[in-house]
C-alpha cells in the first residue's frame, strides 16, 4: 500500500497521537476506546498504555520529513496549553499551527478506520501546502473525565443530495 501523502513506498508504522502526549496521561494502563467505521464495522475496548493508535500508511520520508516538522513546531503551541490549561490568548500564527496539527492527526485517525472518509488529494495537499480542507472546523477543549482516556469516533455526514440553502444551515 503506497503513502497515503505522496504515493511514496515503503511505508512504515505511525502514531496517530504523539507519544510526547503520554506524559501528561495518568501512568499505567488506560482503556481505549475505537469505534470502527466502513464494511465489517465493529468497536472494540482494549487496555493500552499512553495513545496506542497506531497505522501503518504513511512512509518514511514522510514520517521523518514534514510530518515531524510539523510536530515539533506545533508542540511549542501545544504544551504551555495542556500544561497550564488557563484561559489563554492564542495568537493567530499559533492558531494555525494548532489547527494544522489537529487536521493531520484527524486525517491520520480517518486513516485508522476499516473505509477512511478523506478524499486522498485531501491529504495529498496537507503535504504540498500545508493545506486545511475548506469547510474544516477545529475546536479545543479540556475534558476531566480520563476514563476511558482514548475515544476515537468518526462521524461521516453525507451532505450530497442537500440543497445549497439547507447545507449551509446543517454547517452553521
Ligand atoms: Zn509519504
């Protein structure tokens, strides 16, 4: 299976999340929760240790090149955020960042699932020009609740057939 960023092969194993998050999870083993989407469906509950979302689609130029790139920059935004969890000015290039990651780690969960929802130029524009899909809406939020501490959910809305007028409505 080629690189689902540039078509490129091998590929290799990849974290969905990054593991410099797990030292901000409670220790020992945690309860994950996926639910799968596609033909031949099925949610499963399994003990893990830290985010162990892992797939194995992207390959290693990727993985080590832009990819890595874009974790390190995103991380300084990232971090003083999860350590301090204050309500926070966040400047408009921080923001960028933020949502640049939150995108790539969403198209690397949809990648997880049994028929991923992205369209491949989708995310073949993420490599090329950092590029966020239109429409893309991107939120943060701090939850208590650490149990389980991993939930994976992708929820496909199918707006086609939708009038112009009503579609704009389901978006806002
Ligand atoms: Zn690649």
């Amino acid at each position: 299976m080629p690189c689902v960023f540039c078509g490129g092969s091998p590929v290799t194993k990849e974290h969905v999340f990054p593991q410099w998050l797990n030292q901000y999870l409670p220790p020992g083993p945690q309860r994950t929760e996926q639910a799968r989407y596609g033909a031949g469906a099925f949610d499963v509950t399994r003990q893990s240790v830290g985010l162990d979302f892992t797939v194995r689609k992207v390959c290693a130029p990727c993985n080590s090149g832009w990819m890595s790139e874009l974790e390190g920059s995103s991380k300084e935004a990232l971090e003083p955020r999860i350590i301090r969890q204050d309500l926070d000015l966040i400047s408009l290039r921080q923001q960028r960042k933020i949502a640049l990651w939150a995108t790539k780690t969403a198209m690397m969960a949809d990648q997880v699932q049994l028929e991923p929802l992205l369209p491949s130029h989708q995310l073949r524009r993420m490599r090329t020009h950092q590029a966020i899909p239109g429409g893309t809406r991107v939120w943060l939020g701090s939850c208590p609740e650490r149990n389980p501490t991993v939930t994976s959910q992708t929820v496909r809305i199918d707006l086609s057939g939708v009038s112009r007028e009503r579609r704009d409505t389901a978006r806002t």
